[in-house]
C-alpha cells in the first residue's frame, strides 16, 4: 500500500476530498467473435485486467464546486462511485469528509447526497412525495423534520405540481429535478453527481443546473459533478479536472483551462452583397463559408485582431459580426489532442 | 440535523411496498387472488391422493394441509417482508446494488425488505385459512403454528440469500438462484417421513427444505422442546453463512452501467 498523504494543520477543516494514487481495474474475460469464440471462451476463458483509473491523486475543499470531465469510459463514474464507498479500490488512499468511503460507508452517507443520472431512486409507480417520506427514514429523520425539508426543497426545486404526479408520468427533466430535491432532503455537506443531465433536453439541463449553483451558493453544498457535457461544468464548477483512459490529465480552475487552451478566436461575419470570400492571410483558418458570410478561426498570438478585422472589412459591407471564444467542449477536445487521446475511445 | 438510527426505515419501505404494489387496484386483486387459487389446485392432487390412501407413512390428509399452511405462510411472510431475498443475483448482476450502497443503511437489510411481493400475500392468507380448516384452532396451537410461520419465514429468507450470494463469485446465477427457490418450494411440500438417509442429510443441507416444511410441521404434530431446539440452531445456523456469504461477496461488487428504474 502507499504511503498516507501527509496533511498540513487545519487541513481537516478545509479539505472535504482528499485522493492520493488511487488505481483500480476490472477482471474482464475476453472472447473471439462469434459461436466458435463463444465455445472456445466456454471451455478456456481467457481473462484480462482494465485499468480504470490509474494513480488518480486530488484535493478538494470544502464548499467547492470541483467538474470531473471525460468522455465515456474515462473512470469518472469509477472515481466517484470509489469515493461513494460503492467500490474498493486497488491501490491507493482516500478519504471524503474524513471517512475513508469503503471503511465506514453507512456514516459518510449520512453527511453526502449523490445521483446517478442512469439509476433513478425514485419509485418509478408512486408520487415522488411517497419516495420523499421513505428518504426521510432511511435518514433517519422524522416526519415533521421531513416534512419542512420536503417544503423548503418543493420551493426551491419549483416541485408543487410535481409532488402528487406519478413518476411514471413525469418528463426526464421533470424526474432529474426531484431525483436531484431527493439526494439534499438529508442536507448534506457534499453533493456526489454523476452524470445528471444525461439525456435532457438544454432548457431541462439548465433548470438542473440553476438549482444546484442555487443549493451550492445558499446552503454551501461542495459539489462533484461527473459529467462528459462540457457545459454542466462550465455553468457549475470553478475547478475542472480532466480525466481521459483513467489517468488525470489537467486539475485546475476554470480560468486556468481558458488560459492555457483557449489559444484561438471564432469571428462570425455577414455582408451585405452576395459573393464568394477567402481571407488569405497567414494564421487564419476558414471554418465554414457561404453565400453571405463566414466563420474563421485564428490565434491572436500570431495575427492582430485588427489585422483580421480589416481583412474581413476589405471584403465587403459587413452587416454583422461577432468575435467569440471557442465553446468548452472544442477546448477539452483539444486537451485530449494535446495528449495524444482520442476522445470516442470508451 | 439529528437522525433516528434505528430499524424504523425498514416500516417505511414495507409501506412504500404497499402502496406501489396496489396503485394498480385490479392486477393487485387478481395476483392476491390468483395465487390462493393456484394453491387450491394444487392441493386437489393430495385430496385426490389420500382418498385413495388413508396415510403415507404416518402422515393424513390433516398433517397435508398443515403443511401446506405451514410452506405457503412462511414462503408468503418472507416474499412480503423480503420480497428481494430472491432477486440478489439480478440486482448484483445488474449493478442495482449501487443505489443500497449509496445509502446510509446496512445494505443486505436494505435490499431484502426494498420488495414485496403481492402473490405472496395471496400465499399468506392462503397459509392461515388451511391451518384454520385443518382444525384444532386452540391457542396454543395458533402460536406453535405462527412460531412455525415465522421460522420457515427465516430459513427460505437465509436459503435464498444464500443461494443468490453466488453470484458475487459466479457473476452470473440468476437462473441457478431461480431453480434452487423451485427446489426448495417443490421438496418443501412432501411429507417429511418419505424421505431418509442420504435423502433427508440432503434435505437439511444443501436443499434445507426439511426446515421449511416437515420439521415445523412434525413439532406441530408432537411439540417438543428438542424439535423446536433444531429448528432454531438450524435457521440462526444458515442465517450466519448467508449473512457471511453475503458481506464476504459485496467486496467483490463490480457494479455496472445498466439503466434500472425502480418498481
């Protein structure tokens, strides 16, 4: 086993996550395609180790709201079902809350929340007021402190007309909210989420993520959210880790990633008259072109701003243009390039 | 926040049950029913038996419905109370463990009384209306019968968690935890005089059907203090391995990524 992490005085105030070299792998059999594969993996299977995650080492404080992205298969789901108590790890330290999570799981339950975007814990044929009730014991609170809670989390989360409404019934944003009301009825000190917008629709993804940045700046609710939509994290994080093929690739914050990666400018332009445009200048790469307009790409260390500008204006009466940054997702897909890892690998 | 630790949340899962289970009103009825139904059809074979036969080995038509009451009570109790004792292997192979997990409650509990299932209550009732038309309803007997109850509750509970535990190791056996549930059902209702040697050690260990069905109802036929001494040391004894199988198993938990809803 490694070494324990050493710890600063008064770090057990602050820190509310602590990780160091944490690896675990899967026993998974692996067979040839086909029946003559299957009969051959019947007789002589043949079984072989998957790294998940590798020598994984982080700290998080309390109150932060700290975005683990990756795409699929990355370790994310691995990492925080670790750090739930879900799995034992291989190799390696940690400890959330001061609880080493598979050591004294039942306690450190009780100070978390955690979804799981994929496994619902409501009961699929009742009411969620029902699976609220039943929360409220397995916390072991009482039926008048349930009772307040649930009220406050209804205002909050904008439950009332859902409260009564069959699950089944229910829209998958519509759910997700209660699912996500359903994990902070316990008022815990930190929020586990994995992957809680799968499969919404934007307006539902942005209705979950109002909520939680409200909890997390209300109640200072620390959160860690897993999430391969870039967006969740730039709405909700201030501190982003990347993780790809189960090894930590980048661990800092917001500003930071921007910093580093966002080496280029988008320009959107519209003209007036119809025609066929180029921008031939150096450092300047053509995204898309049509009739009316385009969309370039250039990095401002090496071409001017208003060099592209008047390049752009010399080749007609611009109407409308706009200059932005590139959205988090091309920035993480360049981190992934950086790094030599292909991003669909899952 | 101040929390209750206690059992208390094991009464609001046996009530969420309920209330899943009869949000739809007629296919609740006709489950409830359906099973009582079935249990009659299948006791029909023993009327028609034993009208043939006054006794097969000691055992009357009388000691038959005892049986039956005994087997179709306490398979119902256990199915109401831990309705998941027979579904481990599916929820572990599945990766549904994750959800007990991720809660601050002792996981096999959890699991166990997170399932009720409505046919079984139909088993329950049946169980009390045969001991009630077996006759000889006295007080004592009524408790010896519900002792009886309870005990078989406990024993087809611990046996299929038993069974289901396999699957830590074997990864999947939902269908094996499927035939031994079958096994025990099946050899739990003969009477228990028919079988000896090899076939009775056998029916007390590996398929523990003697505990459920003829142990309980021989010390409801002749109450001493030795039979129910062996059916208490036998149930707590097959409760302790299930209880060690299953804690031993849940380290080797590898979750998974299916989408389960919950019923």
């Amino acid at each position: 086993m490694p070494a324990p992490i050493s710890r600063r005085k008064g770090e057990e105030q602050v820190v509310s996550i602590r990780v160091h070299q944490l690896t675990k792998s899967f026993r998974t059999r692996s067979k040839q395609e086909g029946l003559t594969g299957s009969w051959r993996a019947l007789w002589k299977p043949e079984w072989r180790q998957v790294p998940a995650i590798r020598d994984i080492s982080f700290l998080m404080e309390r109150g932060e709201a700290l975005g683990f992205i990756g795409p699929n298969g990355a370790g994310k789901s691995t990492t925080i079902k670790i750090l739930c108590g879900i799995l034992h790890p291989d190799a390696g330290t940690a400890e959330v809350l001061g609880h080493v999570p598979w050591q004294d799981r039942q306690q450190l339950c009780y100070e978390i929340g955690s979804v799981f975007g994929q496994r619902p814990q409501l009961w699929y044929h009742l009411p969620p007021v029902d699976s609220f009730h039943v929360y409220g014991a397995i916390y072991g609170l009482d039926r008048d402190a349930t009772r307040r809670r649930v009220d406050f989390l209804v205002d909050v989360f904008e439950l009332q007309h859902l409260l009564h409404t069959p699950v089944r019934k229910l829209s998958l944003g519509q759910r997700m909210r209660c699912e996500v009301a359903v994990s902070l009825l316990h008022a815990p000190k930190l929020l586990l989420l994995d992957e809680p917008s799968i499969g919404l629709d934007i307006v539902a993804k942005q209705r979950i993520r109002d909520t939680i940045r409200y909890m997390r700046d209300e109640e200072g609710v620390g959160v860690l959210l897993t999430s391969h939509d870039a967006g969740d994290i730039e709405a909700l994080c201030n501190r982003v880790i990347v993780i790809s093929d189960g090894q930590l690739i980048f661990d800092d914050t917001m500003d930071e990633l921007k910093r580093r990666h966002l080496t280029a400018k988008q320009v959107n332009v519209r003209y007036l008259e119809e025609g066929e445009r180029s921008l031939p200048m150096a450092g300047v790469e053509t995204v898309a072109a049509g009739r009316y307009g385009m969309q370039i790409r250039f990095d401002p260390r090496t071409v001017g701003v208003d060099a592209v500008i008047s390049g752009l204006h010399g080749l007609g009466s611009m109407v409308d243009i706009t200059i932005s940054d590139p959205d988090l997702e091309d920035i993480i897909g360049t981190i992934y390039a950086e790094n030599a890892l292909d991003p669909d690998a899952a | 926040m101040e929390r209750k630790r206690g059992l208390g949340f094991v009464g609001a899962l046996w009530r969420v049950n309920l209330l899943s289970a009869m949000e739809y009103r007629v296919p609740f009825i006709m489950q409830l029913g359906g099973m009582m139904l079935n249990n009659v059809i299948y006791f029909a074979f023993w009327v028609l038996f034993f009208d043939r036969f006054e006794e097969v080995q000691g055992w009357t038509l009388r000691d038959m419905m005892l049986l039956f009451a005994v087997v179709a009570s306490g398979l119902g109790l256990a199915m109401m109370l831990f309705g998941n004792c027979r579904a481990i292997a599916r929820i572990v192979a599945a990766g549904d463990l994750d959800r007990y997990l991720a809660l601050p409650r002792p996981v096999l509990l959890h699991v166990l009384a997170s399932r009720s299932s409505v046919p079984s209550m139909g088993d329950f009732v049946f169980g009390l209306i045969w001991f009630v038309l077996a006759g000889d309803v006295t007080a004592a007997h009524a408790l010896r019968f519900l002792l009886a109850v309870v005990l078989s509750a406990c024993t087809f509970t611990a046996s299929l968690v038993l069974a289901n535990s396999l699957v830590f190791w074997l990864r999947r056996s939902e269908l094996l935890a499927d035939h031994f549930l079958n096994a025990m059902i099946t050899f739990s209702l003969y009477p228990g005089t028919l079988f000896n040697g090899a076939a009775r050690v056998f029916l007390f260990t590996v398929v523990p059907a003697g505990l459920t069905g003829a142990l309980p109802v021989e010390m409801l036929r002749d109450f001493d203090a030795a039979t129910l001494g062996w059916l208490c040391a036998g149930t707590a004894v097959l409760a302790a391995f299930a209880l060690l199988a299953f804690q031993i198993g849940l380290r080797r938990y590898e979750s998974g990524s299916a989408i389960v809803v919950r019923i």
